[in-house]
C-alpha cells in the first residue's frame, strides 16, 4: 500500500452500481469504520492508484465527502479526516443525542413487533462481536441497529444529517470500541429493545441518549487530549 493511503477494505458492489459509486461507499466505509487516521493527509491520485481507477471518480467521491463533513480538502490538493478537539467533541456527541432522540420518537409510531425482533437479531449478532472484540462488525451492526429503528419512519429525512455525525465520530467510535466491555456494564440496546416493544417513548429517548454517551461519548475530554497528542 502507498504511503500515507488509508486502509480500505472491499465492500460488496451490485451489478448495477457505478464505479464512482462504489468509489464512495468504499471511501465512506473506511471512514465510518474509523479506519483513516485523523489529519493523515491523502492524495487523489495515490487513491487513484490504490483503487485501479482514473482520478475523476475518486475527486467526485472525495467531494461528496467533503460536503457531509467527512473530509476536508485542502489548498495543496491533499485531503484529510478533520482533527478533534474536545470542544468539537462535545458539539458532535451533543447533536447525536439530539438527533436521534427526535428520529426515534418519530419513527416510534411506526414500530411494529416484526421489527423489533429484527432489531433483536442485530442485538445479538452485536453481543457476539463484544465478545470477539471484532471492532469492524461491531461498529456496522451497531449503525445499523440504530438506523433499522429510525428508518422506521416512511417520512423520515434525517438519517443522511445522523449519517454526517457518524462519519465525523468515526475514528473515536473505533477507540471506545477498544474498551467496550467495559463501557457496556448495562447493556442500553436491551434497554431500546424493551422500550419499543412497551411503546414507552421516555424510556426510549432515555435509553438512546444512554448509549450514546455510555459508548463513542464516554471518550472525556483528558482522553481525547492523550489521543490527539
């Protein structure tokens, strides 16, 4: 791999997606996954060249990311994931909470007992990640346990706005996955999951704003400090 060229690992391509695309889901995929590095500056063209592809669809990816806040290009054509600072931090987990209380209290009206079985499944296939310490599968299977719930609603537009925050969480979200035995004393999705099937909305705001900050926002300000030096 070339110097300073993310870790980027294969995704699953359907026939009918494009290359420039796939280029993007690839690149999102890394970054969600916490898997590129902070202020580690990246080129289009070495992206070009990692990807086997022409630089257009990696600058057009890249500039998609750069809107959701993701990336950040700079004046020397390189790009890079924005550093953290403990202030940004807290904005970031602050806006999760507030985002995804309001997407779960809308999408609760619209929950039905097929789904929270489904989202059982993913609770459990969750609990064996834990206990593998597959930080990969536990961030994906988490995202899509929240998402699964707030999609619920058919008239939902919020999830591309929980999406960006994700994206911007990523590499901190990998780190709290590294302790995550031990930030997950209660487990706050059983605490979701019994919410949902009570229809019991303040338990269900409750336990959302819990598991939010039990987990990427139980990083504290000195530990981001430490990281970020």
């Amino acid at each position: 791999m070339l110097k300073n060229t993310p870790n980027l690992p294969e995704i699953l391509r359907p026939s009918d997606m494009t290359a420039q695309e796939y280029i993007y889901q690839r690149l999102r995929n890394s970054i969600m996954l916490g898997l590129i590095a902070p202020g580690n500056p990246i080129t289009i063209r070495g992206l070009a060249e990692v990807l086997n592809t022409s630089p257009t669809p990696v600058r057009e990816a890249l500039r998609r990311l750069s809107t959701e806040h993701a990336l950040k290009l700079l004046p020397n054509r390189r790009i890079v994931v924005p550093q953290m600072t403990p202030d940004r931090f807290k904005e970031l987990i602050l806006l999760r909470v507030t985002l995804e209380e309001h997407a779960a209290r809308a999408a609760l009206p619209f929950i039905t007992e097929r789904l929270v079985d489904q989202v059982t499944v993913l609770d459990l296939k969750l609990d064996q990640a834990v206990e593998d310490e597959n930080r990969d599968q536990l961030i994906k299977i988490n995202q899509q346990f929240h998402r699964s719930i707030y999609t619920a609603n058919p008239d939902q537009v919020i999830m591309p706005m929980i999406e960006s925050i994700w994206l911007q969480l990523g590499p901190f979200t990998r780190i709290a996955a590294r302790n995550v035995k031990e930030l997950y004393v209660v487990d706050h999705h059983k605490e979701v999951i019994a919410a949902l099937r009570q229809r019991d909305e303040t338990a269900l705001l409750n336990s959302i704003a819990a598991d939010i900050k039990g987990g990427v926002g139980h990083l504290h300000a000195d530990a981001l400090e430490r990281i970020l030096g």
